[in-house]
C-alpha cells in the first residue's frame, strides 16, 4: 500500500510560460532584412547603383520582352520614363543633324554646322 500513495510533486519551475506568437515577429523581421538584401543584390547585378545615388543623372535604355523599347531618366530624385514609338512625327522644324551608328554598335551624332 506504500506505493499507492499520492505524492505531491515538487514544482521547480516558476518560468512563466513562453509566448509561442513571440517568434513571428522576429521572423518578420528577418523577412525585411532579406527583402532589403535582395533589392540591393539585384540593383547591383544589373549595374544600377546609380538610381539610389540621389545626386546622379542616369538614361538607361531598355527594350522589353514585346520588342517595345523604354528610357528611364534620373535627374536628381525624379525618375520619368519615356515609351519609344515608331510613328511617324508631323509638323515644321528643321534639322539638326544626322546620327550614324559605328561598327561596334555604338551611336554618334553629327550636327549640321
């Protein structure tokens, strides 16, 4: 009968309970951080460090998937982008120059005086 006696258990832990939603928000925060890394590994494998520079002036031309192509310009903080169509233009005006592309791809303009 000596063992089937209650016996009082002993309480060593007086640790409050743990929060289990506490761990959410450091993974949140982790999430930001690796956002964060990410925007800057991509600005930097496609050679952009420049948008972020808020004292640079930049025109990069790109053409899309659809065969559109696009410039983006940075003068300061702001950034515009511009559509390249292929309509003709109408109207008077005079001309300025001529541009000629080179064998390596590259353009040079050549004004008229």
């Amino acid at each position: 009968m000596k063992y089937m006696q209650r016996h009082k258990r002993l309480v060593t832990h007086n640790d409050p309970l743990e929060d289990p939603i506490a761990g959410v928000a450091n993974l949140f925060d982790a999430s930001i951080v690796f956002i964060v890394s990410m925007m800057i590994a991509l600005f930097m494998a496609y050679n952009m460090m420049d948008l972020l520079d808020p004292n640079s002036e930049v025109t990069i031309t790109k053409k899309t998937a659809d065969g559109k192509i696009e410039m983006v310009t940075k003068k300061g903080k702001q950034i515009k982008v511009t559509k390249v169509t292929d309509k003709t233009l109408e109207g008077s005006g005079q001309r300025l120059g001529t541009a000629y592309q080179l064998d390596d791809g590259k353009i040079v303009y050549v004004p008229e005086k």
